[in-house]
C-alpha cells in the first residue's frame, strides 16, 4: 500500500516544506501550519489501500482519462527526508539556544561581529538605494542646524524647543529599551521613570508644591523659594507634574512593540524564512498545548483575545501591566492586522490608560504619610528591625535637607548603601541587557548559517527526485 506520513510526521516538518509538499501535489498552499497538515492529511486518505506504483499510475490515467491533473502523490523518500530535515533544524535551534557569553564566548563574539557586519552591509545598501531621500534629508538637517546656532532674538525659543525635545527623547528612548528585544528589554520604567515620579511625590508633599525652580529641574528638584500659593496639593496635580515623561516612555514602549509586529508581518506576507517558521511553532504551541501552566495559558488568553476581538482586544491587552504582550504584536502581524489598528491601540493603551495606573500607584504609595509608615514597619521585625530601618530614615532625612538647599549650592555625595546598591541593580541590568542583545545577534547569524544548510539540504532532495 502507499506509504503515508502520519500526522506527527507532517507536524515536525517545517511550515516552507509543507507548503513545497503543497505546491507539488498542486494544491493550494496558503493558511495557517494546522490547516495545510489538514490539507496534506485529506490528499494522503485518497486511497490507503493503493500501493506506491499503484497509485502513481492510477492517478496518471485519470488525468489522460479525464483531462485534468490529479493530485500529485508525494514520494515516501521524499516526505521522510523532509522529516529528518525537521528534526535537524529542531536540533540546530537548541544547539544554536547555547551560543551564549557565558558558555562559547569566543564563538558568540565572532558571529556577533559577522553578524554586525551583515547589518551594517545592509543599512549601507539601503542608503545607496534611497540616495536622494537622503541627500534631502541632509541639507534640510543640515539648515535646521544652521538655524539652530545662528545668533538671534530666537535663541530663547530654540533653547527651551531643544530642553523639551531633548527630555521628550530621552523618556521615548527609555520606553523603547523597555519592550523592544521579545521580552529581554532593559526594565527602565523600575530604573527609572518609577524612582522619578516617586522623587516628585515625595518632593512635592515635603514643599508642598510641584513649582519647582526649572533649572535646575528636572536635573535636580528643589523646594522653590517662595512659600507655596493658594492652590492644592492633591494626587492630579504631581500626576500632571510628570504627565509628559509618563506619556513619552509609553509612547516609547508602544514603540518598542512594531518590531515583533513587523517580523510576523513581513513572514506571513513572503511566505517564506526562518521567522515565518518561529512564529508558526509559537502559535501552533499555544493552541495545541494541554495540561499547560499559567504562563501558557495567560498567552492562550492573550492570543484568543487579540485575534477576536480586534482593536478592543489589542486595547485591552496594552493597557495593564502584561510582559506577555509580545504575543499581541506576533499575532497582529500574523493575522495582517492594519498598523494603525495596531499601533493606535498600543499607543492609546500604553501611552495613556496604562501610564494613569502606574502613575496613580506610584504616587500613592510614595506619599509621605504612607513611606514614613513603611519606615515605622521596617523598625517593628524581630532582632534586626531597627538595623533595617536607620539606612532608611537616614536616606529620607538626607533626600529632606536636599530638597530645601538653594541653586548652586554643593550637594554632598551620597555613602548610604541603599543608593550604591541602586546604582549596582542598575549596573547589573544594563550589563544584562547589552549581554542579551550580543547573544541574540550571535543567534541570528548561526539562523542564517543554519537556513541555509536546510535550503541546500531540501533542494538536493528535490534534485534526487527529479533523477528517480
């Protein structure tokens, strides 16, 4: 009888051999990995009880008979070499998950390297290709820089354009550290927006104002001089104290979430490449696992939610705190969601919903009656309470003398443990995240390496068919 592949057989070929396997039995060979199994499955249940030489020639004088081409049978050869091919990219991609600093370092660096190389060869390409646009863009650079340094009565204007320009960026860049790289982004709303936005809380209950005397704010927060007005201290005034940071690092994050977008986008569009096949195996995953664990069944959620309910659901999804959000963007752009339904919702969700809470939590819980509680907790422990605390109440009787110190004046440098074991975490995580992005870019170049042995590896099959 014909030797057909069981269904495991097809679920461990890739998503470009089974559209191959597709195109050779002339059938359509669009839609998602489970329906083109289901497709290839259907083809196979034509004729069980036919033999291999039996079915090749009934299926040809149908087709002389009928005038019409039949569905091509595939060769068991065939379809087990795919399989052994399967199995060999599933090995590569765990062989290539220890190309890490810290296991191969000398090889993860020179495939950094190469890989660098290859992008940078790339951007260069596409600069000679888009020349025009950028020798436009240059001389309008070039003129705005002109305008910029020129002496005139508009250099006030241009000196506080560039102060907010500059502080804009600086919170947009953070936010895109913090989502892009599939979850191994820099955590900067922990490092830095949260300490800041607790900083203006906390400065703002002991001046009992937010008018800060700018500059030397926002470098530095100083008690203004002058004793505070008529107006009220309440939590909506310091949340729109640092409305503008809060919204740009969630603009920077919702930023920071085209890529996985765009990468499944452009996969599902070429039908093609190693990333198409990444975001098939997380899909297929997600709908096929069973017994699976809260983490798996929170991105079951995420990707049910987002493929049904649209915009809402994308909405939803970007305005709670959720590290899982990745997946949102994989599945938009596998399902050719439009940008602006995509982008618009994350940036809505991120940039304003989700920042109100995080903000509002932030400041409620550096309020000053609710910090010097903290404090007084800290002391009640048993045997080391009051060990624990005095770092504390030193560092927030130290942070009270700076806010009331006039401009200009020397500020003494912090030896408290609490701030040099910030500065570590800080240090740690940024060592963190630039070892990850090595790692990753090492990965990518062995995906390359690894693609194209598979490439050579399937179009030899092809080749030895054909002589058979």
């Amino acid at each position: 009888s014909r030797l057909i592949m069981a269904d495991s057989g097809y679920t461990n070929m890739t998503v470009d051999m089974l559209r191959r396997e597709l195109k050779r039995r002339n059938l359509p060979i669009y839609g998602r990995k489970t329906e083109m199994i289901a497709r290839l499955m259907d083809s196979d249940q034509v004729d069980r009880a036919a033999t291999v030489d039996g079915m090749v020639k009934e299926n040809a004088e149908h087709s002389r008979s009928s005038g019409t081409v039949g569905k091509r049978p595939s060769s068991p050869l065939r379809l087990l070499s795919h399989s052994r091919v399967a199995k060999q990219h599933a090995e590569m991609r765990e062989r290539r998950s220890h190309i890490v600093l810290w296991r191969r370092p000398a090889d993860t660096l020179y495939y950094f390297c190469l890989e660098m190389g290859i992008q940078l060869t790339v951007l260069y390409g596409k600069i000679v290709h888009n020349r025009k646009t950028v020798a436009v863009s240059s001389l309008l650079l070039w003129w705005l820089f002109l305008v910029w340094y020129m002496e005139g009565p508009h250099q006030p204007w241009i000196n506080s354009i560039e102060r907010l320009v500059l502080w804009s960026c600086y919170w947009v860049g953070l936010g895109i550290l913090s989502s892009v790289g599939l979850g191994t982004g820099l955590h900067t709303f922990l490092l830095y927006l949260g300490p800041h936005i607790a900083a203006v809380t906390m400065a703002a209950w002991e001046c009992m104002s937010v008018d800060f005397p700018s500059p030397p704010y926002p470098d530095e927060i100083l008690c203004p001089s002058e004793e505070p007005g008529g107006q009220s201290l309440n939590i909506l005034t310091i949340m729109g104290k640092v409305r503008l940071e809060a919204f740009m690092w969630g603009a920077g994050t919702a930023i920071g979430e085209l890529p996985p977008y765009f990468m499944a986008r452009a996969a599902r569009l070429s039908g093609t490449g190693i990333e198409e096949e990444e975001v098939e195996e997380e899909l297929e995953a997600l709908e096929s696992a069973e017994n699976a664990g809260v983490m798996a069944r929170a991105k079951r959620a995420i990707h049910h939610i987002v493929q049904r309910v649209g915009f809402f659901g994308i909405l939803l999804c970007a305005s709670i705190p959720n590290p899982l959000f990745d997946l949102a963007g994989i599945t938009c752009g596998h399902f050719l969601v439009p940008f602006w339904t995509f982008f618009g919702a994350t940036l809505i969700g991120k940039a304003i919903i989700k920042m109100h809470i995080q903000k509002m939590f932030v400041i409620i819980l550096f309020t000053k009656k609710y910090v010097e509680g903290l404090i007084d907790l800290i002391g009640l422990v048993p045997v080391f309470g009051l060990d624990l605390q005095a770092p504390f109440k030193d560092y927030l009787q130290k942070q009270r003398q700076k806010l009331h110190q006039k401009p200009g004046a020397a500020r003494p440098v912090s030896t408290s443990w609490l701030s040099q074991f910030y500065q570590g975490l800080v240090i740690v995580m940024v060592g963190y995240f630039v070892l990850s992005i090595v790692n990753s870019t090492a990965q990518q170049y062995a995906k390359r390496q690894d693609d194209v042995w598979l490439e050579s590896q399937m179009a030899r099959d092809d080749n030895s068919e054909k002589e058979q």
